[in-house]
C-alpha cells in the first residue's frame, strides 16, 4: 500500500473512532443529566401531577411548541431535533395534552426505533417522511412494552408521539399528510 493510501486509511478510522466515541459520550452525557435532574427532583414522579398543572398550563411542560397539522388536525409541536432531545424524549413527562404532540426531527431517514422507556401513558406513534408523507403508525403503545421497541418498516425522517387514541380520534392514515401551520 502506498503511503497516502495509508494515511488516508489511518484518518479515516480515527473519524470513525471519533465519532463513535461522540456518539457514545453524547449518550453518557445526557443518561448523566437526566439522572442529575432526577436527583435534584425536577422530574418527581407523581400521579396527581397531571391534576396540579392544569390543562392550561401545559406550556409549563412543553414551552416551545410549533403549529402542526396532522391530516386535518392542527396541534402544536413540541420540536425534539437534537441527540439529547430525542433521547430524552416524553420520558418522565406527567402528562400530554391533547393538542399537543411530541416531533422527533432526526434529519435523516431510517427506521427510527422508539420505546416506552420511564413514560408514564400511552401513546400512537406515527412516522412521516420528509415531504410530510406518513408512512407507518403504531397505536396505543403502553409503558408496559418496555423494553421492546417499535419502528417503521418503511424509512421515515419524522417520528411523531401523541397521546393514546389519538390517531382514531382524529382518522390519521397512512398517506395522509404532516406539515407546518403558517
């Protein structure tokens, strides 16, 4: 082998060493943090939280949110676009509102695996891809499947978590649409 070839081989390794070794202290990192926010008690389990945070007030759980349309169904997005984000997910959460769901923005497509790790409700998944196209949607999932999970046979670029029941409630299909309100 020549030399450059070697170098090449060489620098090409370190970046894939690098990027795992991201990939797995990024994982760390917010494994850490969510257990930090746990100890300081900023995600208390509690079964009469939801009844404490009024339907309301759901803006304290979920701040920043985008209008969303689901087939004919407006809501408002709560964005998950980063790694810890995403990670973290609805875990923990006390609550969803109705109008309210949870985007996961991956970026990229693929399969894009969801479980029920520490959640407290039900939910419906559905996957979308990038055109805002849904391709694969799962109902009524428990907190009890953990530690299965779930994705989408067919590659989606979105995933989007609402509360159980929802995707009858409001005659979501695949094929139908998921797009941005203006």
């Amino acid at each position: 082998m020549k030399i450059a070839e070697r170098i090449v081989m060489v620098i090409l390794v370190l970046v894939l060493i690098g990027g795992g070794a991201w990939i797995y202290f990024a994982v760390q990192y917010e494994q850490q943090s969510v257990r930090d926010a746990v100890a300081r008690g900023d995600y208390e389990q509690r079964e009469d939280l939801k009844e404490e945070v009024k339907i309301e007030d759901w803006k304290l759980v979920y701040p920043n949110t985008v209008a969303l349309a689901i087939g004919s169904t407006s809501v408002r997005a709560s964005i998950a676009d980063s790694l810890p984000e995403r990670i973290k997910g609805l875990s923990n959460t006390p609550f969803l509102p109705d109008n309210v769901v949870k985007m996961f923005v991956f970026g990229a497509y693929g399969s894009h695996a969801i479980w029920m790790k520490d959640m407290n409700y039900a939910i419906d998944i559905i996957w979308a891809t990038e055109e805002g196209e849904v391709v694969h949607i799962e109902e009524n999932i428990s907190p009890e499947t953990y530690p299965d999970s779930f994705e989408s046979p067919i590659p989606a670029w979105f995933v989007i978590e609402t509360n159980a029941g929802f995707v009858e409630r409001n005659s979501v299909l695949v094929g139908d649409k998921v797009s941005l309100v203006k």
